[in-house]
C-alpha cells in the first residue's frame, strides 16, 4: 500500500512539472484593428422611401465575426431624434470581388435612446464556420473573407416609459 501511494505521489509530481515546463500559448493579439469603422451602406431603393423611414437613422459600427464565431457582433447607433426598439435589418453577405454568398433579414432587439449605441449579438448565417470578416483577424485554419452591407427596413417607436 505504501509502495503504491509513493509511486501515485512522484507520477503526480513528475506531471506537475511536465505541464509547467511547457511553453505557453499566446493567446491575446498584438494588434487590434479599428472596431469604430461604419458598415457599409446597401443602396436605397425607391420603394423604401414610403416607409417613413430614413437610411441613415440607425448606422453600424464595429462588425466583427470571426471563422470560429457562432455570432456576429456590431454596434447600432440611433441617429433619430427618438428613442427607437426593434431594429430590422437586410444584411447582405459577400465574398471580396462582390459575388452575393447570403441575404437574409434579421430584427434586433434593442432599446435606444436619441443618439445612443448598443453592442449586439446575433445569431451567424455561417453555421458550418467557414468565413470570417475581412476586416478582422485572419484565421489559423482555412476559411473565406467576407465583406457585408445593409439597409435600414424598419424599427419602432416605444410608447409611454
């Protein structure tokens, strides 16, 4: 029995010192790229104006999605003169020469007063984590940049508090 708990006790200690004699991994980034810049703009088109609704009454700032990433990050800015909730997106995903890869619409569910910015969390289009956004950090494992736009379909305005 002694025998057995000396030699559990120096695999113990011999593992203590493998682990750290091992090199660590850096984990953190040199340098960081400008988080502040706008996304891109999809054209108005001629049948949004009816919809009371301005293309730039809400911008986006800050997009980030790595290849890795379940989510897609950005700020939204309220550039009204109101508080404003429930912001509805088209967002248009495409490679670097410009050919579409996805669209889709999402609502985002925010709670904004004049001139105020929310970082938000959305859900992916990309679920088998092939692309990563252009402007961020490149992958270590293989993956497509991509670049997105979007257009501004709606929001609303909250009644009473």
């Amino acid at each position: 029995m002694m025998n057995h708990l000396r030699l559990l006790l120096a695999l113990a200690a011999t593992g203590v010192l493998a682990l750290s004699a091992s090199p660590r991994t850096k984990t953190t980034q040199s340098t960081l790229k400008n988080q502040s810049a706008k996304v891109e703009m999809l054209p108005w088109e001629s049948n949004d104006s009816t919809s009371g609704i301005a293309p730039g009454d809400v911008t986006l700032r800050g997009y980030n999605k790595r290849a890795s990433d379940a989510k897609e990050t950005f700020f939204i800015t309220n550039n009204t003169k109101h508080r404003i909730s429930h912001v509805t997106l088209l967002l248009r995903y495409a490679t670097l020469t410009g050919t579409m890869l996805h669209e889709r619409t999402v609502t985002v569910p925010v709670r904004l007063r004049a001139g105020e910015s929310q970082l938000v969390s959305i859900k992916s289009w990309d679920v088998q984590r092939l692309f990563y956004y252009y402007a961020g950090p490149k992958p270590r494992k293989m993956a497509t940049p991509y670049k997105v736009a979007f257009r501004l379909t709606g929001y609303d305005i909250p009644v009473g508090k």
